[in-house]
C-alpha cells in the first residue's frame, strides 16, 4: 500500500517529497512503520530514499520511484529485513 500512496505523489519522473505522515495516513499505517516499509521497498529496489538537508539539518526524505516498467512487481517484501 505504500508503494501505490507513494506513487500518487510522484512527478513523470518518478519522484515525490511527501511527509511520513502523510504516507501513514493515506496507507493506514503508522508513520514509524513508514520508515519500515520504505527501507524494506528500497533494498528490493522499488523505491530510492533521497536525504533532504536544509541549513545542514536534515529534513523529510525524497523518495524516486521507477515508472518504466522495470519494477519487479511480483516480488513480496514480507519477510525482507
């Protein structure tokens, strides 16, 4: 389900800079598990997590998802840690 949220918020190219909160939101989850499903979707190559920094601080991550057809959908990240 995060993935489709995430994909609502992204641009033709793929990325999107959208709060963890409001991905818990729109996925019904909470926003500590949205760090959980987005790293487990990175490491299985769905998704890449962008650092964002402003003033040297850190603030919410970008994420780019890849919209040509080269994600492995029938993968299931259940289980993946």
């Amino acid at each position: 389900m995060v993935l489709c949220t995430l994909s609502t918020y992204a641009n033709r190219d793929g990325f999107c800079n959208v709060r963890k909160s409001t991905l818990a939101k729109r996925s019904g989850c909470s926003t500590r598990s949205i760090g959980t499903h987005t790293a487990k979707l990175q490491k299985l190559g769905y998704i890449e997590i962008i650092p964002r920094y402003r003033d040297n601080h850190q603030i919410e991550n970008g994420y780019r998802i890849d919209h040509n057809g080269i994600l492995p959908i029938d993968r299931d990240y259940r289980g993946v840690e």
